[in-house]
C-alpha cells in the first residue's frame, strides 16, 4: 500500500513531577524511553518524526542524538500545558519542504504502543481517509491520535494542559477508531512503573 505523507510528532516536554523523575530517561531493556518511541516510529513512518522536548531537555536531548533522521524541537512553554507542545510539534512539520497530510501524536509514556499499532494508524489512513483517528481504550478514545491536515487550524486553536482532548471528545462520534486498550496505560508515578516492570518480566 502506498501510504500518504504522514508526520509523527512525539510529545515528550513535561516534567514529570508525578513521577518524581524524568519519565523520558526510564530504562526498558537498557534503552531509554524516549529513544524507545522514537526509534519505533523512524522505523515504521513514511513521513518526517519530530520530538518535542521541554524539561530537562538537556539531559533528554542526548538520549536520542545518534537517531539522525529525528527532528529535535524545544518548546520554551512547555509549562502552559500539553497544547502548547502539540503546537510546537505542529509548526515544525509545516516549516518542512512537504507539508503533511496528517499528523500522528504520540507520547513518550505508552510503553505498549508498539510499530504494529503505528502501521494501523499509517494504513487507516491511507485506505479511509478520516479527519481523526484514534486509539480505542474500550470505553473511551485517546492517543495515539492521528489528525487529518484540515484539523491542523483547529489543532493551532488548543489551550491548556489537555492536549488535543478537546477535540478528541468533541469529534469521537466520526472519529475513526482504531482498537488499541492497552494504550490506555501510561507512566504517571512510581507505581505505574514497578506494574510495568512486573509484567514486563512476566512476559520474558
């Protein structure tokens, strides 16, 4: 399948207070968070992967240096809220040469969002053509979140530290679904990552 020119921007500015460290710095199989999702998404995408940094980014920042493709931003505001780094995120794509036509989000902390699900969001696109695509929790939707060019002015129009879960809420009844529960699970606190690292041992 001839995919369309898709970006994927990787939100990855906050400052993890909750977990009382940079999440982004957290170590699966003796590789760093954030190079784990972005190595994921330069494998799979057919676009540009931009990161945005923010907190602590000069400690962040060289975990994922040797990945050559990878687009670094900063985003000076990071402490307005997750809008503002999906904005960030946002602009750099279209400063590229080509400008996409669509974005996927995705965040540092969904340790179970693997390349397979990527390539759903990337398929699903090419073959419906949504204005949104989002991840199913089951009684709910959220990111990984993948927004159609014609949503990007709406996406310019976020405030506050919710992200794009305004629009999430406002567009899920045409929203594009795509099956994904255990996305529902992220790294907020200490606890979060111990049940992390138990089923990833469970798993071995």
């Amino acid at each position: 399948m001839n995919y369309p020119n898709v970006g994927i921007v990787i939100l990855a500015a906050g400052a993890a207070t909750r977990m009382g460290y940079p999440k982004q710095l957290l170590q699966i199989n003796n590789e760093s968070l954030i190079h784990r999702i972005c190595r994921k998404a330069l494998s799979v995408n057919v676009g540009a992967v931009t990161v945005v940094l923010g907190a602590n980014s000069a400690q962040i920042a060289p975990e994922v240096a040797d990945l050559a493709d990878l687009h670094i931003v900063h985003n000076p505001d990071w402490k307005d809220g997750m809008s503002t780094s999906v904005q960030t995120g946002l602009r750099a794509m279209l400063k590229l040469p080509t400008s996409p036509e669509g974005i996927l989000f995705l965040l540092v902390d969904q340790p179970f969002v693997e390349e397979s699900a990527i390539l759903a969001f990337l398929h699903a696109f090419a073959k419906y053509s949504p204005l949104l695509l989002a991840a199913d929790y089951g009684k709910k939707i959220g990111v990984p979140a993948l927004f159609a060019s014609s949503m990007f002015n709406e996406l310019e129009q976020l405030d506050g530290q919710l992200g794009a879960r305004k629009l999430l809420d406002q567009y899920q009844a045409k929203a594009h679904r795509i099956p994904l529960p255990k996305a529902a699970f992220d790294l907020d606190t200490p606890e979060d990552w111990e049940r992390f690292k138990e089923h990833y041992r469970m798993k071995k």
